[in-house]
C-alpha cells in the first residue's frame, strides 16, 4: 500500500460524539451486517484464538498455556503483582485470576506473599522457574507473529496495528463514558 493511501486511510477517523451529541456518523462508516458475512467480533475472535494457537504449538507442553504465560510475563514487566491488578491486567475476572494463580502455583512457577505494607493484600512473585518462562515470551510471540504475518508488507503491519490499536482506543473510549468499564 502507498505511503498516501496509508496516510488516507489513517485520517479516515469516525469521531466519538460527546456525551449528550447526537452521532453523525456518514454512511461508509457504518459497517452493515450483510447476511453471509461476518461481523468484526468473530473475525477478531478467529484470529486470537488462531493465533493463541499457534503460541500453544510454539511452547513446551508441559510448561505453561497461554492464559499462564500472559500472567507470568504482566507480573515479569511489573504490570500487575496483586491479584486484583493481574485481574485487571490480563481482563479476567478476580475469581477466574485465583484459579490461575493456584495452577501456575502447583507448577512452581510462582509463589504468593503477603505484603509488608498491608497485610490484606498478597503480591505475587515469580520463581527462578517463572521467571524463566516469562523471559521466552517476547521471542516465541515474534516468531508466531512473524509466521503469521508473513504475507503481510511492513508497511500493511504497521496499518493494521494502527487501525486496530484505535479500534481498541475508541471502544474504551465509549465503554467508559457509557459507565461500563
């Protein structure tokens, strides 16, 4: 794709209406749900759960899935260390982030301490195992990304992560003014 079709593409932005403005949205904006086609959310479905996958296939089996990964790797940045944070970090509810905790646990992956600053609170904390783990994140999703954006030019990657990083900017925009985030 042209560097001025990029650039076309990328100042075609459907505005977020203020709270109490009616949406003007024009027509080519509205994505119609034409029988025999499919809808944003089940293709963006398919390509997580194709590409979560193909992460599976790249891991050792025995270690951790992909839902243990993603945990092990927020706590390994310094995202989240407190079961609510993980929760809140990796979109799962505190119930669901528990149960996780208690299988990565049993692995020996990593282990809960109660903080020093409120005892309430129980920070998680990576063993050497975990830490190791995490640390293979970064390499094994580039090369499933690589692989699974092979026919993709740099320049079309770069446009699908824009488009899609304000996809994602612009529902939590509106989830939030609707009070449902």
């Amino acid at each position: 794709m042209s560097r001025a079709a990029v650039q076309a593409a990328s100042s075609l932005r459907s505005p977020i209406p203020e709270a109490g403005q009616a949406a003007s949205v024009p027509e080519y904006y509205r994505p119609a749900l034409i029988e025999g086609q499919q809808g944003l959310l089940p293709i963006l479905r398919r390509a997580e759960l194709a590409l979560a996958q193909l992460v599976s296939e790249a891991i050792d089996l025995s270690g951790p899935t992909v839902p243990q990964w993603v945990l092990l790797y927020k706590v390994h940045k310094g995202d989240a260390n407190t079961v609510v944070g993980l929760a809140r970090a990796c979109m799962v509810d505190t119930g669901a982030m528990t149960r996780l905790l208690d299988r990565i646990e049993k692995k020996g992956l990593c282990r809960r301490v109660p903080s020093e600053a409120d005892r309430r609170v129980v920070q998680i904390e990576l063993t050497p195992a975990g830490q190791s783990a995490a640390a293979r994140v970064p390499q094994v999703l580039s090369q499933v990304y690589n692989r699974a954006l092979t026919h993709f030019s740099h320049e079309e990657w770069r446009q699908l992560e824009n488009l899609l990083t304000r996809l994602a900017d612009d529902a939590e925009r509106l989830s939030l003014k609707n009070g449902t985030c």
